[in-house]
C-alpha cells in the first residue's frame, strides 16, 4: 500500500494553499480558519471578515442552485 499525498486547496478565508481542513458548498476553509472562525469572539478585529467570506460562500451555493 502506497500513501497519496494530500491535495492542496487555496482556503477562502487565509487564501493559503493547505492540505486539511473542510468543504461548505464546494469552498475550502482550511483547519487553522475553521477553528479561529469557531473560536472568535463578535467583538474579535477579524470577526466582520469571517462573516463576510462566509457570505460569499453561501452567495456562491445560492447562485450556482439557479
């Protein structure tokens, strides 16, 4: 058995190419993302800009439904 190597995705938020981390519709969040997203605060300088990546993520599933 031969191990694969792990595909590098570009993470929407960081915009890194990283080889673990999650997919929402289609869209990369990469695990150090994914967890400064889960564990900030709304008073937190980088909040406003999850928010806002994550709307283009759902804006993103939204237009590709039509």
């Amino acid at each position: 058995m031969g191990t694969h190597p792990k595909e590098i995705s570009s993470c929407i938020i960081c915009h890194q190419g990283k080889d673990q981390g999650i997919r929402i519709c289609g869209q990369f969040i990469c695990s150090d993302c994914e967890r400064d997203i889960v564990n900030s605060d709304v008073r937190d300088e980088h909040y406003q800009h999850y928010v806002n990546e994550m709307k283009r993520i759902w804006l993103s599933a939204l237009t590709l439904g039509h």
